[in-house]
C-alpha cells in the first residue's frame, strides 16, 4: 500500500497506508471502498483515491483478463473468486454483469452502482443495451450484500424475476443471478429461485 501511495505522498506515504488500513479495518475493505470513503478518510483525499483507483482498477483489469476466451460459467472457482474481487468487500450494493456468446464465451461486462445500500436495482435499459450491442446469448447477474448475508430478499427475488422476463423475450438466457457477500456467493439458480 505505502508503495502504491509513495509517488504521490512520498515519506508520507506509510503512516497514510497504515492510518487507511486503520480506518477501514482491513487491506481487503479499503480495497473494496467508494472513492468518495477513501477520500474523506484520507489526509490528501483526491490525490490518494486517485492512486488507490488507479491501483484497484490494474487488479480488476487483470483478474478480468483471465476470463477472455474462457466459457463463464457461475459455478467455477475461478469465476467466483472473480466476483469476491470485484464487488465482494464494496460498502455500497453494486450489480456486476456478465454477458456471454452461445457458447458461454466471455464477451464482457459491466458493473454499476444500484444507487442504494439494501436493494439490488438491475439497470433493465442498461443490460439489455449491453447484451444487445455485444449479441449476447447468455447473462449472469451478480451483485454484493454488504451486509455480510448472501441471502436473496424478496425484492432480488422480484428483480430477478423482471431481468429473467426481459431477456427471454429478447432470446438471451439468463444463466443465473448470484449474491456475494464478503467471501461467500450464493447462487439464487442453485436455491430454485430462478
């Protein structure tokens, strides 16, 4: 962390990285935080969250990369170690999508925030734009609990059913709609509940 911060801080740099961890409590939270967290915790906010996210976005590009060229598929390891890095340790609920060829090939993916804390908004326009413009044939939804539980509520149940309607009438499968939540991802396909 300290050397992740030492261009912009300079010998500043290890107390701010320990102060963070402090602030947050762990590597792993701090990593998962929103700009606008690290930029209040921070002694020099814009400059540090810019740092931090230039850092955070090398490891999801990377942890992506992975994925290009192989068949998506929910119940990997692989794939699931994927989602707790991207969206596992996040304080705000995001929905991460996955789009997929006929085949299951990766073809892309987008992420975006729900715009509340306890309930999962998929962005309809959005995952249907995507899908359409990369002709996808297959979707996994993914989103985080920040709370800790990666139970469905009965409102990731009723959005799920919505997201399932749509895309089968547009002829892409919805393959599954997991939730992830710190380390653990549940899989609502797994539970019946789609």
């Amino acid at each position: 962390m300290a050397r992740i911060l030492g261009p912009v801080l300079g010998p500043a740099a290890e107390a701010e990285a320990e102060r963070l961890i402090g602030h947050f409590g762990t590597l792993a939270r701090l990593h998962a935080a929103s700009t606008q967290a690290i930029v209040e915790a921070s002694s020099d906010g814009e400059a540090v969250a810019e740092a931090l996210d230039a850092a955070r976005s090398f490891t999801v590009a990377a942890a992506r990369e992975r994925l290009v060229g192989q068949a998506v598929d929910p119940d990997s390891a692989q794939f699931r170690d994927y989602l707790i890095s991207t969206i596992g340790m996040r304080a705000e609920e995001v929905v991460h999508m996955v789009y997929s060829d006929e085949s299951g090939l990766f073809l892309g993916d987008d992420l975006t925030n729900s715009g509340c804390a306890a309930s999962s908004m998929i962005p309809l326009r959005l995952l249907v734009r995507r899908a359409l413009d990369l002709n996808a044939r297959r979707v996994v939804l993914a989103h985080n609990h920040p709370s800790g539980l990666a139970t469905p509520s009965k409102a990731d149940i009723a959005a799920t059913s919505r997201a399932n309607a749509v895309l089968r009438a547009l002829e892409v499968r919805l393959v599954d709609h997991l939730i992830v939540a710190g380390g653990q991802v549940c899989s609502m396909r797994a539970l019946r509940l789609l």
